[in-house]
C-alpha cells in the first residue's frame, strides 16, 4: 500500500510500499524463508533481507533459523508478541470461538450450543463474556486483542454490512453486526459469510493450500461455497460471490429458506436429508444420520448419496463455469467421507465438459468443524492494521 500522501515513486513510497508487499506476503503464507519472499513479492533478496531486518527490528516480525531440505535458511513469521486476534464462527445451531496470535496460533478455543432462533443482541453479549474468559485464561487483557472476524451462515453484503437477505437469519436482520461489536469492543471487527471463510482457512491451512483454482463446498444444514481462482477468494460485485446453495436445480422443487423454490439448498441441505428419511427412524440430526451410515443404515447411506448426487450436478455446472483444479468438500457433512464424495465425484464426471485428464480431484476439507472459525482468524488478521507506520495509505 502506498501512502497517498508522498508523490508515487519517491524512495519513501517505494520502500514503504516493499515493506507492506512483505507484510502481506507473510499474512498470506503464514511465514517462509526470505528466499521464498523474494520468489512471492518479486523483491530482491538483498531488498528482502534488508526490509525483513527492519520489521524484526521494530517487532513486526520475527525471524529463526531453519533447515529445509538440508539447507540453511531464515524462516521469517509475523511476530507473536504483536498481540491476539479472535475469530467467532455462528452456524444455525451453535458458536465456536478462537483465540490466536497473529502468526495464526491458537491459544484458546471454546464452543456452544445456540437456540433455534438466535438473536444477534444476545450472541454477540455472550461472546464479549466468552472473550473475556478466553484472554483471562491465557493471562491477557483486553488490550492485547486486536481485532475480531465474524463468521456468519447467511450471504453477507458487504456493501452495506448486512445479510443479505431478510428471513434466513430472523434475529440478525438488519444488524450491522460490524458495528455494533466494535463499538462493544472497541476494536476493528471484519464480518464475512462462513462459506468464505470456510475456503480462506483451506487455502491458507487445508486442503487447497499451493493451489489456485479451487472451489470449497461448505455442506451442513445450509450449503455454500467459496471460489478461489488465481489464488484469491472470489468475492464478486457486493461480496456475494459463491451463493452456490441458492442455485436452481429443481425448478418446481421445495420452497428454500430464501424465498426461492427449487434451491440446491432446499433438496440437498441438512433438514431435506432429515425430511426425506422416516420419522420412525428417531433421527433428528444431520450428525445422527452420518453415524447411521457409516454405521451401513441402507436408507442412511441412500440419503446422503442423493444429495451428493444433486450438489455434484451443480458443482458440474460451475465447473463448466470456472475450470477448477481441485473441489475441497467441507462442513459438517463431509464426514460422511467416500459415502458423500463418490456420489457426488460420480455426477461431477458424468457432466462436466472438460476430459478425463482435466477432471477437478475432489478430496474432503482438512480443518473439520474449525475451519470457518480459523478463516474469521485468518481474515481478521489480514486486514487489522499491524504497524502504524505501514498503513498511513
Ligand atoms: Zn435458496
């Protein structure tokens, strides 16, 4: 980021914009060799070794010899001490809450139950007290956080902050959650739909890391996706990129929780699973029916097959689309394993256009039920200011 303020091109612009180009470089990887850094930010290694000399001096970041491949290197991560970040994942039915340093350590996790109809009031209270704990237990103090992302399971406009459409979430309609949790707070809170998230986390941590065309199925009670393509999360126009569980499959299908009829969301999602099993069965969870079948429930192990039946005909499409190298399955359904992905695979190579050599592999997420929560980290710290004299842009 250049600083506005100094004519383009002066020494001080160039070397303040190097310096930012490192910061960001080590946000993004997660830390890596100085070598590595000249390869990312296209800087020359003296350049890099002076700059990173600088920011390990004033505590930006911190440097530690290493050995890769047999061979000496400085291993270079954005300094610990610099403080905490936290990172909240709202799903339909529960929270989950993480606390880390920036360089992405997490030190402190929590995780509970939410009621039906939850209420944005009420969670973000519960998560200032939640927070409070959290820091008390690992000896810190509110000052030392420096920043929160938000997590939500709801198209989010970041435009004007909001979900984006009325009725999916009732009690967070209309909130600009960004808002009101920083003036609780009293420090910068970045909000983004968890499906988003979800795919920053696999593409930093999981299992889309060293990729750059990626889509990340996030598939629980609702289904989403996030896009990943030239090595960069897709937001789109107003940040609504990836709304994937609201794409028309069936066009007289079921009414979807968003207005719409016929959404993959509304024949493939959570409670249309449940739906299409016997009430006699005594199932009530989407976690219930994956036991059943890997437990071998026929009837189980048929419902989650005609879901990923119906989600690999819509990934097909996008695939037609965007020409992905690798489809990364997360949420709360992927654990069902081959039962969800072959399915699933099956119908994806039976419609999409490219050849057999050109088929996308599609593997299960790394990061489980974490992966939102460790996104909301991720996004936070890339976009909390970490050094005043870098962000005078
Ligand atoms: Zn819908």
């Amino acid at each position: 980021m250049a600083d506005r303020r100094r004519t383009p091109g002066s020494q001080t612009s160039l070397r303040e914009a190097n310096r930012a180009r490192i910061v960001d470089a080590v946000k993004k990887h997660g830390g890596l060799t100085q070598v590595e850094l000249a390869g990312a930010t296209g800087l020359s290694p003296a350049t890099v070794s002076n700059i990173v000399k600088e920011l390990s001096g004033s505590g930006v970041l911190h440097t530690a010899p290493s050995t890769r491949s047999g061979r000496r290197a400085m291993h270079v991560t954005l300094a610990h001490k610099l403080g905490l970040v936290a990172g909240v994942h709202f799903a339909t039915r529960h929270m989950r809450i993480a606390l880390a340093d920036v360089a992405g350590t997490v030190v402190a996790e929590n995780h509970m139950p939410l009621a039906k109809d939850h209420r944005a009031d009420n969670e973000l209270d519960r998560v200032m007290m939640l927070l409070a704990d959290m820091l008390d237990s690992v000896d810190a103090s509110m000052s030392e956080l420096l920043g929160l992302g938000i997590a939500l399971p709801a198209p989010f406009d970041r435009r004007n902050g909001v979900i984006a459409r009325r009725g999916i979430m009732r009690g967070w309609d209309n909130v600009v959650v960004a808002d009101v949790m920083e003036r609780r707070l009293g420090r910068p809170v970045f909000v983004d739909n968890a499906a988003n998230l979800t795919a920053l986390a696999e593409l930093r941590l999981g299992a889309a890391r060293g990729r750059d065309d990626v889509i990340v199925l996030e598939i629980d009670d609702g289904i989403g996706a996030g896009v990943i393509l030239g090595g960069r999360l897709l937001r789109g126009h107003s940040g609504l990129a990836g709304e994937f569980g609201h794409t028309v499959v069936v066009e007289d299908g079921p009414v979807c929780r968003c207005g719409n009829r016929g959404c993959l969301e509304a024949v493939a999602g959570g409670p249309a699973i449940l739906d299409s099993l016997s009430d006699a069965r005594g199932i009530n969870k989407l976690g219930d029916v994956i036991v059943a079948a890997m437990d071998g429930d026929p009837a189980c192990i048929r419902a989650i097959a005609d879901a990923g039946r119906m989600i690999g005909l819509a990934t097909a499409n996008v695939c037609n689309l965007l020409d992905p190298e690798r489809i990364v399955v997360a949420g709360e359904l992927s654990r069902a394993g081959e039962l969800l992905l072959g399915p699933l695979r099956h119908a994806v190579e039976r419609s999409v256009v490219v050849g057999r050599d050109a088929w996308p592999d599609i593997v299960q997420g790394q990061l489980g039920i974490r992966a939102a929560t460790l996104g909301a980290v991720a996004n936070a710290v890339d976009l909390i200011p970490l050094h005043p004299e870098l962000e005078t842009a």
